[in-house]
C-alpha cells in the first residue's frame, strides 16, 4: 500500500490536560487514488495529516503507531529526512493561499523555488518548469502571469497556483486541507475538478480532507468520516454516501440538500457541538448528540467504546445491527 496509516494516535500536553486529537486511527491510500477523510472541526483530520508530512512540533505532541509511504516509516524519521519528502515526494495544498505564499516575490519565483530545491536544477529551466506548471492548472497567458505577485490573482487563480507549486516535482502523494473552503461554489467545482485532472495523467494519491461531505463526494474513491479523533465510518464513496451506517454521517448527509433529503425539507446540520478532546465522553464519543442512544441504552452507547468494524470494506463504529441502520438511515429523525 503506498500511504499505509496504522493505529495512529497523536496527544498534545497543554496546560488544561492532555489533548487527546487522534485515537489509534487506521488508514490506506492506494496510488492514484483519492480518500476524502470527513468531519466537523476538531475531529483530528488536519492533525493526523500534520503528522504525515512530519510537521508536528515533538516537544508537545506525543505521536505513536506507523505512518508508512511508499515502505518508508515517516513517524520518528530524521528531521533532514521529512525536509527532503516535504515538497518532493509528499506535497500539500491549504485552505487559504495568502497564508502558504509570500506577497513578496512572484508567483513563478515561488513555484521555481521549490523546483529548484529538490532537483537542484538552473534557475531557466526552473523558470520554464514554473510556466509548464502554471499553463497545466489551466492559467491563461502563463508566459505572462508567471511574473505576477500573488495579489495580482483571484482566489481562484491563486489556489490554482498553490496546485501548481504542489505539483511542481511530481510527488506521489498530495495532501489537500480544505483546498476550497474559501472559494465560492463555482471555483470550488472548477478546482475539484482540476485535481481530478491532474491525478488522472500523473497518478497522484490524493488525501483530501474537508468538513463538507459535498466535496467528498464530486472527487474522492473512498471515504473516512471522522469524530473526536476516531474513525467512525469508512468505506468507497459509493458505499458511505448510498449506505451510510453510522448516525455521524447521517448528520453530515442530512445537511447535504442534493443527495438525500427531498428538497422541502430545512438543512439538518448536526445537532450540538463536538466533544471536549480533554474530557472525552465515555462509550461512544458520538453518545450525547446522538439521536438512537434510546434504542441501545445509556449503558450501551456510554459503556464501551464501539470499534470499527468489520475490519476491512465497508465499515462503522456504533453499536446498532445492520438491519436497524438500515431501517434508520432513511427515516428523517424525529424531534426528541
Ligand atoms: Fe449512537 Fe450508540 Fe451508535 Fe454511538 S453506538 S452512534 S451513541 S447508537
Ligand atoms: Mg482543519
């Protein structure tokens, strides 16, 4: 497996207690293709891919369990080691350009930058790779934009910039936080799309990670819905949108209007806030939001915590059968 994530769990010590962001998770992404990985803020998403890309601060987050690419174990690998993944082999977007690119140096500058880092080329032929890469993300006139400063682009142009710095040396994996939360809903289909694109003619495992399960479902292969740290859903995409089993991710599609609820029925977004990661619920982490709790007993759904299971495909953590998902999941939830 290329990107193989197993038993991952990252605690920050702060002054409060300790944070527990992310409880013993497991993932796999195959080359080429695309996991959405699901959930409100705070549910550990940005965090387990901070640890990917090695970027954590060792003095206060405690990491364990295997981060494996490509063969290579990431987690206790040299600072040198992930310097020299960083941007070449492993590469990341971010919700807001603005904040990952420098408002004083040309775009091009900045793409050929790191060309030239990690393939120790000349800066002409950095240069040329930087127009390549511009004219690839779909910007017009890249012989001419490529000597623009950042707030010379749109938003939209801007994360198309980002694609193409990320891009720059062909990496094997692209890991994608939020890439177009900040873009309106056109750009944002554009953008997805470009990244489709992309991963077709080069093979790029894709990480996309995103609170909003729309996104999920317009570019990713397979699904991780995740809550206070842990996975509670996993599956295709096909699977978690058409069959979603566990309450969590009723709530998430509930408040997608195209895919399941008829249309004259108001957004559902999930009710109360994500849990405290200091002072996790005991049992299920999902229990006091969770609308079916009566159905199982507080004893159940507080008692012990439920695991993600079975073990490969389709899977969920929540105590109700089958059959009851079933039946449930295409009921809107009754006030109570
Ligand atoms: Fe809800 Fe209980 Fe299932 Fe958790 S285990 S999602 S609280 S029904
Ligand atoms: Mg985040």
């Amino acid at each position: 497996m290329f990107l193989e994530v197993n038993e991952l769990t990252v605690d920050f010590h702060t002054e409060d207690g300790v944070v527990h962001a992310v409880d013993r998770l497991s993932f796999q992404v195959e080359r080429g293709s695309t996991l959405g990985i699901v959930g409100e803020s705070g549910s550990g998403k940005s965090v387990t891919n901070l640890a990917v890309l090695g970027l954590h601060n060792p003095e206060t987050a405690k990491i364990s369990g295997s981060i494996t690419f490509d063969g290579q174990e990431l987690i206790g690998a040299s600072r040198s080691t992930m310097e020299k993944l960083r941007g070449d082999r492993i590469a990341m977007i971010f919700q807001d350009p603005l904040t990952s690119l420098s408002p004083f140096h040309t775009i091009g500058a900045q793409i050929a930058e790191v060309y030239r880092k990690h393939k120790g080329v000349s800066r002409s032929s950095a240069r040329d790779r930087a127009i390549e890469m511009l004219d690839r993300v779909g910007i017009p006139q890249p012989k001419l934009r490529v000597d623009d400063y950042p707030h010379q682009f749109s938003g939209g142009m801007r994360q198309r910039a980002m694609i193409a710095m990320a891009l720059v040396c062909d990496p094997g994996l692209l890991i994608a936080d939020e890439p177009t939360t900040a873009l309106d809903v056109t750009v944002q289909a554009q953008i997805l799309d470009l990244l489709s694109e992309l991963q077709e003619q080069s093979g790029t495992a894709i990480v996309l990670i995103t609170h909003d399960l729309g996104v999920v479902a317009s570019t990713a292969h397979n699904v991780l819905v995740m809550y206070a740290g842990r996975a509670v859903e996993r599956g295709t995409m096909r699977e978690v949108l058409r069959e979603p089993r566990h309450p969590y991710t009723w709530g998430l599609l509930g408040s997608m209007p195209s895919l399941r609820r008829p249309v004259d029925l108001p957004l559902a977004p999930v009710r109360g806030t994500p849990p405290s990661l200091i002072n996790l619920p005991s049992g299920c982490p999902f229990h006091p939001r969770c609308d079916y709790v009566r159905l199982l007993g507080e004893q159940v759904c507080a008692g012990e915590r439920p695991e993600l299971s079975p073990e490969h495909g389709h899977g969920d953590a929540c105590y109700l059968t089958l059959k009851q998902k079933a039946e449930l999941r295409d009921r809107p939830v009754e006030e109570t």
